[in-house]
C-alpha cells in the first residue's frame, strides 16, 4: 500500500505540529522549574493541570508570551546587532 503524496504531505505537517507542541511544553517545564524550584514531573502536572492536552499546550504558549515579553534578545553576549 502506498500514500499518495498530499497524504505524505499531511502526515509530514501533522508530525511537524505536533513536534513543536512537545518542543514548547518541554521549554513551559523547564521555565517553570526555574521559576517555582521542582522537578520536571512537578512542572509538567503544574503546566496540566487538570485541562488536559488542549489546555497544556495552551499554557506553553502563554507561559512562552511572558517569556518572550520580558526577554532582552540584546542581552546575548554574542549579539552583534543581527537582530
């Protein structure tokens, strides 16, 4: 059995969303476990709560917002003005 190639485009994309989704949850847990001092699996069940996949990855996102709201993209010390 073979996939026609728009499927094999929509599996690549499907797989691509859902590789970014883990990537901000995972970067969610590890900003929370600096912000509140806990493990991971403490951060994750913090980040869940009890909303679920749909909520979580709501939360990564916010919690991504506020990071990036108060990052200082000049604070790099490599930075060169490229940015």
């Amino acid at each position: 059995m073979t996939t026609s190639e728009p499927d094999s485009f929509a599996n690549a994309a499907w797989v691509v969303r859902a590789l970014e989704r883990r990537v901000a949850v995972n970067e969610a847990v590890g900003v929370l476990r600096g912000w509140q001092d806990c493990d991971a699996g403490q951060a994750l069940a913090d980040l869940t709560g009890d909303t679920g996949p749909a909520g979580r990855d709501a939360e990564a996102a916010r919690i991504a917002a506020v990071v990036n709201a108060q990052a200082d993209g000049t604070a790099d010390p490599d930075y060169g003005g490229w940015a």
